[in-house]
C-alpha cells in the first residue's frame, strides 16, 4: 500500500471506530441491553482488528496517522464518556470511600455497613459495592478518592452525580497512559503509531470512559516507570513504581524487569531510596491500618470464583475447597513467575508474560482486568491476548439477572466462549515457541 492509501485506509477505519463510540452510546443502559452492547462492540473490535493490522504494517506519512490516532480516540472517548456508566457499581465505592475520609474515617479500619458511618448513607448508597469489605484499594488510589470528593464537593457537584463524576480523574490518566506509552516506544526504537493498539482498544475506551476504572492511573504509573527504565533515569523509575505498586500492589511484580538489566552488584541505590521515600510518603496517611490490606485481599483474591479460567481446574482438584485452591493458585503463579524469569525474556516481555500468569491463574477476572496488559501489546501484539480483550465482555451476560434478581452467578458455557480460543491460541504459540527453540539448538549443534 502506498503512504496515500494508508492514510487514507487509517482516516476511514478512524471514522468507523468513531461511528462505533456513538452505537455503543445509543444503547443506553448498557446494563439491560447486554447483547446489544456486545453486537456493537464485536463490530468495534472488527474495525480496531483492522487498525492493528493497518498501522502494523512499514509505511510512510507517521506524522498524519498520529494525528488521526489522536483525534479518533479523543473523539470516540469524548463520545463514551456521555454514557450512563452500568455495568459496573465500583463509581459509587471510590465515591463512598472519599466522603468517608473527608468524614474523618479511614477507608481500611471502615466498612460500609458499619453503623458507625450510617449518616454517610445518602441517594447512592444502595449502590456502594462490597458492604462487608474495608479498602481493597493502594494508598494512591485512596489518596486520589479522597481528593476528587473535596474537589467535587466543593464545586458544588450534586450527590447523585457525583459517582459519573469520579470518571474524570481516570479517564484523564488514560490520556496519558497514550503519552507515556509513544515515550516507551520511541525509547525502545519502536514506531509510536503503534500507539493506537492501546488508544482504540475498545475494551481500554469501554472500561476508563465508560465505567472510569481507577486502573487507568496504575497503568501511567506503571508505564512512566518502564519509560524511564529505558532511559535510566532510576531515580524516576522506582519513584513512580513505587507509586504503581501503592495502587493495587501487582505492579510489584515489575520490580526484578525494571532492574534486571542491573543486577544486584550494579543496584541504583538513589533510585531504590527514592522508590522507598516515595512509598513511605504515600503510605504514611494511613499507616496504622494498612496490615488489613493483606487479610481483605486474601479473601478478595480466593474467597470466590468470577471470571476466571485456570483456577477453575485448581478449585474442583482441591475439592471446591476455597482455601486449598488459593493456596495451590499461589504456588503454580509463584513457580510460573519463576519460569519466566528464568527463561530471560526482555523487559517488556518478561512483563507481559507475568501479568498473563498473574491473570490465568486469579480467582477472579473482571473485564477492566486486562487493560494490565494492552500497552504492552504495542509492543508485543500478541493475536491471542488482543482476542481476549474482545472476549472478555462475554462475562457481562451476568448483569441483567444481577439488576433484576440480585444474582451473581457465572456460568461455564460462557467461560468456555470467552477463555476457549484464547487457551487454544496460546497453548499454540507457546507450542511453536517451544519447536522453533528446538530447532534453533539442534542446527547450532548440526553447524558445531
């Protein structure tokens, strides 16, 4: 194709993704009409398919196509951010859990139905999550809770409006996950077109426009922490690691990545001290409390089944026994980590590899889940992991029964629909890998 007609290819596919934000916005509520959002949302990833492929592809006239990338995600984003954010109640408890520290409460002592804080019960409490559970969340994140509920209150920002509103921060970070993302790519030698792997990944507009998951700001945390890895600047790195690794701590996980180029002779000691300045500083708000993180998040992590794929088989080996699944879960994602650190992998791969890991292996496995990995995928555009993003919205069919019955309950057909080709399609890659490294050895030793 010539430079015209890639141009040209990308404004048309621009204009069809842009078409396909405002399909998804004529649905209304999206939490009644999930077939309907499905439909529209397949056609999107249809068209985002072909944008991979297109911008995929050697060709001149970059400076035009980053324009248009970033003109048809803001656009298409600007449009999402009009829906009614349904298919998730998170809004109402990032909202709940900053008017309760503009209250004088700590978010990981309290629990929302604690009569102590019953006079923060107003219009959207009957759609605050998790009732029975303090803070799950990072120190960053709480930080950021408490925050947006001054700002907010303090503009005026009704009550019954203020849980859309709590978007905005993290539709804001999404933006400049993009930005972070083109400084990773140029560092790496990289196209920064490439970019629009993330940009118009439908599950990433859904998910931070939409809904207005806080995971858009550990992704930019994690990013710039890569980006300046790359650049060794370390100081920068594990400050903003740090950061990460205080929103909902798997981050952690990219520590050994960050350094392993370093080894431990060659550690950056100003960096590890200004990762370590960086967590003290954002944790000292609510120091005496953060030892009940770990016991929530052991019965957030195990204490049941959503969504997920491998640790389905674990569960039914431990007899459906909770606790012995977990426990066995934790064992093969520790040991998977451990293989593929020893395989040495690049940076970025080694990365991408361990929040897969991380992901097959959970307990749960909500859809927002594997935007952990998409600005990875413009470095490695893996064909089976950017299916699970298409994918993964298959898990929403449980909404309606849930709004008019109160019912969570997933069902198996559709996690074989959902995780099935994925499997599939990686355990084949993975065969290939394995093949093309038995026959590299075997020629070397032939060649010997």
């Amino acid at each position: 194709m010539s430079p015209l007609q890639n141009r040209l290819g990308l404004a048309i596919l621009g204009a069809l993704t842009a078409a396909g934000a405002v399909g998804l916005l004529s649905i209304g509520s999206l939490d009644l009409a999930v077939p309907e959002f499905v439909g529209w949302y397949f056609a999107l990833f249809v068209v985002y398919s072909a944008s991979v492929w297109l911008v995929l592809r050697p060709g001149e006239g970059k400076r035009f196509s980053l324009a248009v990338i970033w003109l048809v995600a803001i656009v298409s984003r600007l449009v999402l951010f009009q829906a009614d954010p349904r298919l998730s109640e998170d809004l109402n408890r990032y909202r709940w859990q900053g008017m309760l520290q503009a209250a004088g409460g700590n978010p990981y002592l309290a629990k929302p139905e604690d009569l102590e804080w019953e006079g923060l019960r107003d219009s959207t409490w009957e759609h605050v999550n998790r009732k029975d559970f303090r803070s799950v969340y990072g120190p960053v994140l709480e930080l950021t809770y408490h925050g947006w509920y001054q700002v907010l209150s303090a503009i005026g920002v009704e009550e019954s409006r203020q849980p859309s509103w709590f978007r905005a921060p993290f539709s804001l970070a999404d933006l400049g996950v993009g930005w972070a993302l083109m400084g990773l790519l140029g560092a790496l030698g990289l196209a920064r077109e490439r970019v629009l792997i993330y940009l118009w990944n439908p599950l990433v507009m859904v998910e931070f426009w939409v809904q207005g998951h806080n995971d858009s700001l550990l992704l930019l945390l994690l990013v710039l922490a890569l980006w300046a890895a790359e650049k060794g600047g370390w100081k920068r790195a594990l400050a903003a690691l740090a950061a990460a690794s205080l929103t909902k701590f798997w981050p952690a996980i990219a520590v050994p990545y960050v350094l392993r180029e370093r080894g431990w002779r060659r550690l950056p000691w100003g960096g590890v001290a200004a990762g370590a300045a960086t967590a003290a500083v954002l944790s000292l708000p609510y120091w005496g409390a953060l030892g009940n993180v770990a016991e929530v998040l052991e019965g957030f992590v195990g204490g049941w089944r959503n969504n997920d794929s491998l640790y389905g088989l674990i569960w039914e080996w431990a007899d459906q026994d909770y606790e012995r699944g977990t426990e066995l879960a934790g064992r093969l994602m520790f040991f998977g980590l451990v293989v593929v650190w020893y395989s040495r992998p690049s940076r970025m791969a080694g990365l991408l590899a361990s929040i897969v890991v991380v992901l097959l292996l959970a307990a749960n496995v909500f859809p927002w889940y594997l935007t952990w990995f998409v600005p990875l995928l413009a470095i490695y555009p893996r064909p089976a992991l950017l299916l699970w993003t298409a994918l993964a919205v298959l898990h929403y069919r449980i909404l309606p029964e849930y709004v008019l019955l109160g019912v969570w309950e997933d069902a198996d057909w559709v996690r074989a629909l959902e995780y099935g080709p994925v499997l599939a399609w990686l355990a084949l890659d993975g065969a290939r890998a394995v093949w093309n490294r038995w026959k590299t050895t075997n020629s070397d030793v032939v060649s010997a």
